[in-house]
C-alpha cells in the first residue's frame, strides 16, 4: 500500500489533499493530527475518506502540545491519537521520540522583535 502524508501537503486542506491523493493514484492517506480541526473530527476524516474512496491507513500522532482538546503531555496525545485512529479505521499510529532541547532561543526587542537560535551540538 503505498500512502501519501497529508503533512506533506501541510498547507492544503484536508479536501484537497484526498482529492490530490485521490487522482495521483494513492492507495491511502496519512492523516497528520495538528492544530486544523479537521484533522481531529472523525466525522470529517470518515466522510472525505468515503466520498474519495480513500482509506485513512494512518494517524500521524501531534509534534507538539498545545493542540485545542488534546493532552498537552506526549503520552495523552499518543493516547488520544489511538481513540481516533480505531474511530476512523486507521491501523497504525505514528509517533516520533519527545521532542528534547536542541537549542537557546534568544529574542531581541526593539529591532524588529528578532529571534536567534543557538543549537546545542
């Protein structure tokens, strides 16, 4: 099965993407679980899927916290990802290592509000 990650068309919508996927001759879709609410409805996710004949082979588990009505720590995400992913059929989860500190943010204010990072080796 190959499968195509609606990440990767990150600034498209969901629509869009199942009808690109769709047409390119996809077998499936990722879906990437993020801050659009579309990503997290499942009955959006179970209509588009049925009006493409697209099937969700995967949910793609959020990078970061902060997304509305969803665990802010890594395991109630991941969690939470499962719930969905059995909601809509989805038979895998993915899930990448919590994210650790790879750098010093520095904001200078008054010239432009500019922000530097400095990464740790």
């Amino acid at each position: 099965m190959i499968i195509l990650s609606t990440g990767s068309l990150y600034t498209y919508g969901l629509d869009r993407v199942f009808a690109l996927a769709e047409k390119a001759g996809y077998d499936g879709l990722e879906i990437l679980v993020d801050a659009r609410w579309d990503t997290r409805d499942p009955f959006t996710l179970k209509r588009l899927s049925s009006e493409y004949g697209m099937p969700i082979a995967a949910l793609h588990s959020p990078f970061v916290p902060g997304i509305h009505g969803w665990p802010s720590d890594q395991l109630g995400r991941l969690e939470k990802t499962v719930a969905l992913a059995k909601e809509v059929g989805a038979g895998v989860v993915v899930s990448h290592l919590p994210l650790r500190i790879s750098g010093l943010e520095i904001r200078v204010m008054g010239f432009g509000n500019r922000r530097f990072l400095l990464p740790f080796p």
